[in-house]
C-alpha cells in the first residue's frame, strides 16, 4: 500500500507541476503581447503597456516569472481583478466556486443513483429490450449540447409548464433564470439551483450509466458468477452478493472522472442560465481579458480535478486489494 | 482498410436500426452543407429584405413549404436559407479538425508506442498533464486569446485567426488520439510479425506505417468517429458561448444564442429550428459512431 500511494504521490505532483506549466506558458507563449491585450489592444500607449508588463513581472526572465506565479498561487495571492473592479481575484473566485459546487452537489446527488440503475439495468439484460431503450435514451435526448437541454429546459418547463394553470394547482414554479445574487444563502439558492442541476444531472447520465453498464456486462462473463451459478445459489443472490458488489466498484473512478465532464457541462449551464458560478465568471473573465483570473479560474479547476482522481485512485485501492498489489 | 473491409463496415452499419437511421441522417445533413447555396430560397443569409417576425409557414401534414417554411428573424432573415446555409461551416470545421487531429495524433501515437523509453514516458506526462484540463475550458481560452490579438489584415497570422476554431479543435484532439494510437501500438508490436520485419532489417518507417499500422486502423476509426461526434458538440456550443463563429454568419449554435432572453417570446421559431437542427445533427452523429464501434469490435 504504501509503495502504491508513494508512485500515486509522485505522479500527482508531477501532472499537477506539468499543467500548471502549460497553464502559466498558454497566456505567455502565444503570438501576441499579455500586456497589449490587458492594456486594451492596439489603441493602448505604450506607457500604458509598460506599466502593465511592470505590475505583472512580464520582464523578469520567463523560469523566474514561472516560479513567482506558480508560488503565488499556491499562498493564494491570486492578485486583483482588472475586470470586475474592487475585487480580489481569490475572493471573486471563492464565492463563486462555492455556487459552482453547490450546483454540482445537486447534479451528482439527482445523477449517480438514476445512472446506476439505470447501467445495471441494462447490463443485466445486454441487447434485450430494456438495454435498447436506455441506450437509446442515453445516446439521444441525454447526448444533446447543455444548451440544448437548458434552453428547453427554460422555454418548455418553465415558462410554459412551470407557470400555467396546472403548475398553480400543483404548487409548482420553476424561475426561468438563476439570476440569484452570487453571495445568495444555500436555502435561498434552491428554487434556482432545480433547473440548472437538472440539466448537469443529463450531461452526467449517459456517461455514468455506460460505463456501469460495461462494469456489469464484463462482470457476469467472469468464472466466479459461473460456478456460483452451478453450485445452486439462487441467480438473484449472485447478482446482488458477487456481480454488483464487483461491478460498482469502479463506479468511484467514474464518478471522479466524470467531475472532468461536469466542469465542462457547467460553464454552458451556468452561461444558460444566468447562474453566478465559476464557469460563467471564466467566460467573463476571458471576454474582459482579464488573463490573471482566467489563470486562476483554470489552475483551480485543474487542481480540483487532479485531487478528485487522487482521492478517487486512494480509495479505489482501499477497497481493492489487487490495485495496490500490483 | 480496404475498400471491401470498408463496404462491410457500411453493410453492417446499415444493419442495425439505430445505425441506419444515424447514418442516414448524417448523409440528409451533407445535403445542405455540400449543396446550401443552391438549396437555399435566398444564397445570401443576411438578405434582410423579408418582412421581420414572420412565423414558419411550413406545414409538415400537408408538405408544403410555403414562403418562410421556419419564419423570419427579428431582422427579416429567412430562418429556414441560414440553417441550410449553416450546416457547411460546422461539417467544415468538425470534419477537418477531426482528420487533423486523427491524422497527426494516429503518427504520434505511432511514434510514441514504437519507440518506447523515455520518449514515450516524456511525452506520455505531457499529454496526461494536457488532459487535465477540460478540453472546454482550454478551447475557449485559447479561442478568447487568439482572436483577441491584432493581426494585420491579410497577413497568415490573421488567416490562422480566421480559422482559430478549426486549430484549437485540432490541437486538443491530436494528445487524446495518441493516446489511443499508443495503446494498440504496444499490443501489436509484440506479435511475430513485426518481430519478423525487424530481423529482416526493415527501416523504423517501414514496421510503424507498413506492418503495425495497418493493424491499429480499427482503433482509429473507432476513435476517430468519437472525435467527430465530440467535435460537432464541442463547435455548436462554442458557437452558443460566442466563441465561434462571429455575426452575423449563419452558424447554428450561434443563431440559438443571439435569439434567446427577450427575443425568444417575439421570435421563438428563429431559436427553435437552428436548435433543432443541432439536436438532430448530435443524436444522429453519436447513433452513427456507435454504429461504427459495435461494428468494428464486432469484426476484430
């Protein structure tokens, strides 16, 4: 175990030293002056310019330049804003990271538990009728661009069904928009969280759900489910006693990887539907130029998604000897 | 692949219901992309000379197309002549960044499984570092920043600028392609066979193009039609985020997002069709590279 989680270590602090290079020389290397962009182009003087390469240490040399920025992210001085005047980048982004995973709570909570039944489902009965149909659903309605759903989530669910006589009588009413204020309480967030996470909740659906699927499928050609099979134990006992306990296994990976989706996912959803999270404060950002948040915002993602795999492959091998054997 | 292995992937591709319908159409939306100006009641797609906020006139039980069969848009633009129009620019641009990407990727992967050692090691952290970030997130921050530099018009720096999309798609491709190149070369170059061109003292050229990559070929055309039905994805909602194409060109994804808030309830067939087309065009792509991979393994 210990061999396993000093070579998982390793490998963590490496990728993450890796991506935060690329990081850091994507806003450097490109064609084009970071100074330029911020001060606002080609109308920009060039005192202007200097300054800004002068507060951003664009003129010490580029290892150096890496290693201050590097270091200054991991305290946590991630500078101020140009874009969104007054605020600092470190708060900004707190606050709406916090929204961000609040949304991700409700899709992953709605998501994990429909996806593996639905998996199991269809892995259980592979190529019958009910397999069909769900891949049928997960290859079609769930496949569709974020947009797609959320926009028909706004236009049909909300304003047409969400308002009428019969969302009267049932007590229903989905705002249109989660246009709450980004420092909103988790209670008062709710009524605005239900769409959007539903659509979250249909980007995750068709991943997790496939894979369970091809979890259970390779699951039952084992030998152990045959000879448990032949040695008299009733098919439902195998099922849930040797099958699903080794199928879902796995399902703790895929879920950490599936948060590499859901990020992706939650920028068009958060843009869609007006929510103040990271994903539509990254497009601000990029529209404002504002490259030191765009920075920030990337780093924290990758850091968020690189210690989810961690955490993920730890447990993994917990649970499962032959991982951390090997 | 030969062209018969080629007309038994179609065969059985055609086989399957939900990969026929798939495959059909994909091939019912090549129609418009391949042939949108002559298919299109008016060729120019910012022709604002229609009266605005015409509702579609088409009408599906009688099969009538009528004058505007989608509407007109708050500018008076025939919704119905940009969506065939559209239809080019995201084949255009998901179909050669795919290649692109499957053709340089497919060659490092090669490359990388062949030679093995620290290349491959190297060159293996960088990808998994690359993978890292979400291949959203890196494309809209390439995207943002290369349009936002200025380029002399005319020069190839603003010719690369024009195509931003296209490269970004490319390049985010080619690790991830690889990736999976590099896994199916490390399964064949084991086998005898490649050991036997190695003693007979075949060029590295030779084992990586003649000998193993035929043999890798399944995986990429699995793969590569992956890509494609990513790629569609990836391009309509860059268009919808504003990171696409600019106004006021006829791109699907962004003809949703210019028509959707306030505009919606004046003009809503103007994002309901485009949107459709989009939905159609996905579930269709993703029916159709399923198709591909159960043939495929199916085969092998």
């Amino acid at each position: 175990m210990l061999h396993f989680l000093r070579r998982r270590f390793i490998f963590f602090f490496f990728t993450y030293l890796l991506s935060s290079l690329m990081i850091f020389l994507l806003l450097r290397v490109l064609p084009g002056d970071p100074a330029r962009v911020i001060a606002g182009g080609r109308e920009a003087t060039e005192a202007q310019v200097e300054e800004i390469r002068d507060q951003l240490g664009l003129n010490a040399a580029m290892p150096q330049q890496y290693l201050t920025w590097l270091g200054d992210f991991l305290r946590g001085e991630w500078g101020e804003t140009i874009a969104f005047r007054g605020a600092r980048n470190r708060q900004l982004i707190s606050e709406r990271a916090v929204n961000s995973a609040r949304l991700a709570a409700v899709a992953l909570l709605l998501s994990v538990p429909i996806s593996l039944v639905l998996g199991v489902i269809a892995g259980l009965s592979e190529n019958k009728l009910p397999d069909i149909l769900i891949s049928l659903l997960t290859l079609s309605v769930v496949s569709l661009p974020e947009f797609v759903t959320g926009l028909f989530l706004i236009n049909i669910v909300a304003l047409r069904w969400g308002r009428g006589a019969l969302a009267e009588a049932l007590g229903w009413w989905f705002p249109s928009s989660s246009a709450v204020p980004a420092n909103a309480s988790f209670s008062e967030m709710l009524p605005a969280l239900w769409l959007p996470a539903i659509a979250a909740t249909l980007v995750l659906l068709a991943y997790i759900s496939r894979l369970t699927r091809a979890g259970v499928i390779e699951e039952l050609k084992r030998d152990y489910v045959r000879t448990a099979a032949l040695k008299g134990i009733a098919w439902r006992t195998v099922i849930w006693r040797h099958v699903l306990r080794n199928a879902l296994l796995p399902t703790i990976t895929v879920i950490a990887i599936s948060i590499t989706w859901l990020i992706s996912g939650l920028v068009v959803i958060e843009v869609v539907f007006g929510f103040p999270g990271l994903g539509s404060l990254l497009i601000a950002a990029i529209e404002r130029r504002d490259l030191l948040l765009v920075q920030a915002i990337v780093m924290v993602t990758v850091t968020i998604i690189l210690f989810a795999n961690l955490f993920a492959d730890m447990a993994y091998a917990l649970l499962n000897p032959r991982v951390r054997l090997e | 692949m030969k062209s018969s292995q080629i007309a038994n992937l179609i065969r059985s591709l055609l086989r399957q219901p939900q990969s026929a319908l798939g495959t059909l159409l994909v091939l019912f939306f090549l129609l418009p992309a391949l042939f949108g100006p002559q298919l299109a009641p008016y060729a120019n797609p910012n022709d604002q000379s229609h009266d605005a906020r015409q509702p579609p006139t088409l009408d599906i039980g009688a099969l009538q197309l009528g004058e505007y069969p989608f509407g007109t848009d708050r500018l008076g633009r025939d919704v119905y002549s940009r969506v065939i129009l559209g239809a080019s620019s995201i084949f255009r641009i998901a179909g050669l960044g795919t290649l692109v990407s499957v053709v340089l990727g497919s060659a490092l992967g090669l490359f990388m499984g062949y030679a093995g050692g620290w290349v491959d090691e190297i060159l293996g952290r960088v990808i998994d570092a690359l993978l890292a970030i979400p291949a959203l997130l890196l494309a809209l921050v390439l995207v943002g920043i290369i349009r936002n530099l200025d380029f002399a018009a005319g020069s190839w720096q603003a010719g690369l600028a024009d195509n931003v999309v296209l490269l970004v798609i490319s390049a985010l491709y080619i690790p991830i392609v690889a990736r999976v190149a590099r896994s199916a070369t490390l399964d064949i170059k084991t086998r005898e066979f490649v050991e036997a061109a190695e003693i007979r003292g075949e060029s590295k050229l030779y084992i990586i193009f003649r000998e193993i990559m035929p043999s890798v070929i399944p995986s990429l055309v699995v793969e590569a039609s992956l890509r494609f039905s990513y790629a569609i994805f990836l391009v309509a909602s860059l268009g919808f985020l504003g990171f696409g194409a600019r106004p006021p060109s006829p791109d699907w994804g962004l003809m949703v997002n210019e028509n959707r808030g306030g505009f919606y309830q004046l003009t809503p067939w103007a994002l309901e069709f485009p949107a459709l087309a989009i939905a159609v065009l996905v579930i269709a792509v993703n029916l159709m590279s399923d198709g591909i991979r159960r043939s495929v393994q199916k085969g092998a």
